[in-house]
C-alpha cells in the first residue's frame, strides 16, 4: 500500500482537477473501509481530537502567516502559480488534499503498517511515504525535492503522532488543514498585495 500511495502521487497530478479531487477522496474513504481503520470521529474520542487538532493548529497556521515577513518566503509565494481560490480553499485543500491524505495515510495505511511492524513501525512507514509522495509537488513547484520529502515526513509523523495521542483521525485533520490552508491564504494574500 506505501508503495502504491507513493506512485499515485506520480499518477493522480495528471487527472483534471475535478476529477482528481473525486479520485482521492474516494479512494481515502475506500482504503479506510478495506482496512477498517479506527477513525475516531465519534465522542469522547472525537472531542480530544477537536481539542489537541484545534490547539496544534492554531500554533501551525499562527506560524505559516507569520513567516510572510520573510523575504524569501515572500518571493516564493509572490511567483507561484496558484489555482482558483474558491475551488481551491473550500474543496481541493480539504477534500482533495486533507481528508484524502490523512483517510490513506494515517488511518489506512498506519493500520496495516501497525498489524504488521508494531505501534511505532507503522507511524514510521506512514510517515515515510507520505514524505515520499510529496516529490512530484516539489518538482511542480520548483522545491528542493530533498527538503520537500523530509518536511513532509516530519510533518506525516507528527500528525500520526497527533491521531495516536487523541485516539482520532480530527486531531491530524485540523493541523494538516490549517496548515494547507494558511499557506493557501498566505499565498494568495502576497501576490493580491504584490498587483495592488
């Protein structure tokens, strides 16, 4: 399954937005059935996830905006090209991106990687390829592949962190949310001020 959610990442960019969306949504929500991961969505579980995801991710997006006063952040967002806001914040960031990503990685995937490395095996292995499926975003957007997998290595072992700590996938949810979308906003914001 790593290696499968690894070479999607290749394939799932060439797919129509639209469809790309409906795909890995899908496809997240598909995994998590097969494998019968625990999603913890429901109380008690569910309000510790809302409360260590909402704390984690005021942190998360608190710092993305304020690196905006960096010059070369500042550069970096200011020559990217950005999708439609609309689509992009209220669908693509959390249905397409979000959901689908944490529903395949830190509950399918984390299942299985546990049942067949242990607890911290299985953080690892997701964590890993969640990095790994991050390489051709880089190559889109001109990121240092190296650095782009590592980042976002980190970042999938600790919002695998955050879903064991809480007992549910929410906590993970609303960090990796307020992260895509702060960065969405924070982007979109520079290169408003940039052509006015």
């Amino acid at each position: 399954m790593a290696g499968a959610l690894v070479g999607w990442s290749f394939v799932g960019p060439r797919l129509p937005g639209a469809w790309r969306v409906a795909v890995q949504a899908g496809a997240g929500g598909l995994l998590v059935l097969v494998t019968r991961a625990p999603l913890g969505l429901r109380p008690p579980r569910l309000w510790a996830g809302l409360r260590l995801g909402a704390a984690a991710g005021g942190v998360a997006a608190t710092t993305i905006v304020a690196t905006t006063a960096v010059p070369k952040v500042r550069l970096s967002m200011s020559v990217r090209e950005l999708p439609s806001a609309p689509g992009w914040l209220a669908l693509r960031i959390p249905v397409g991106t979000v959901w689908a990503e944490e529903a395949a990685f830190r509950a399918a995937l984390t299942t299985l990687g546990a049942e067949a490395f242990g607890r911290s095996g299985g953080r690892w292995l997701q964590a890993t390829a969640f990095g790994l499926s991050h390489i051709a975003d880089a190559r889109t957007t001109g990121e240092p592949p190296v650095a782009t997998v590592l980042a976002t290595g980190i970042a999938g072992w600790i919002f695998g962190w955050l879903a064991e700590r809480s007992g549910s996938l929410a906590a993970p949810i609303l960090v990796h949310l307020a992260i895509n979308e702060a960065g969405a906003v924070a982007a979109l914001s520079v290169q408003r001020r940039q052509r006015g």
